[in-house]
C-alpha cells in the first residue's frame, strides 16, 4: 500500500509565496517591510562576476547567456541587493520557475 498523497499548504507568510529565500532586518516582522524582489538570474550573475571573480564574458558563458545580458543583471542585481541593505527592506530572492531555470 502506498501512502497517501499529501495535502497542498497554504503559507500565510504573504512574501513567501514562490520565494525560494528572504533576507531581512533583525526585529522586524517581515509583514511590516517592503520587499525587494531579486530574480534567480541577478543574484547568480552578481554571484559570479562579484562573488567569483569571473569576468562579465566568462559568467555570460557559465550562465548561457551574452556578456551584455550578464551586465544587466549584474546592474539590476547590486542596486536591488544596496537598497534592500541600506533601505533596510526584506530581499525576496525568488525560486527557478523550471528545472531549466537552474544553473
């Protein structure tokens, strides 16, 4: 016998819904914050341009994508993250809409 399927849940957490992580200040509750939404692209070029050192060229070829499009994220990406730190707002960074989604 095999077990049965489970029921789908509900969050009631309004920020959490198709969010893979949120990021934000001590103390507050999350409800109280305006959120920055950070796109899974953006935060994996800042990754590696800023996080491994990569050239914009060498990311856009991990990532599939042109050198161009990897400065955009890279642009879109470092602003939403500084305002979402200096702003003191919850950073949303939502979760690969496919398995081709992921890097």
């Amino acid at each position: 016998m095999s077990p049965r399927p489970k029921k789908p849940r509900s969050c009631s957490c309004p920020f959490r819904n198709g969010a893979e992580l949120v990021f934000k200040p001590a103390g507050t509750p999350l409800k109280e914050l305006p959120r920055i939404d950070l796109e899974r692209d953006e935060l994996e070029a800042v990754h590696l341009c800023d996080g491994e050192g990569l050239t914009q060229h060498q990311a856009g070829e991990r990532m599939g994508v042109s050198r161009g499009t990897v400065q955009r994220l890279v642009v879109r990406g470092r602003k939403k993250i500084i305002d979402a730190v200096v702003g003191a707002q919850a950073l949303v960074v939502h979760a690969p809409q496919t398995d081709e989604d992921r890097y």
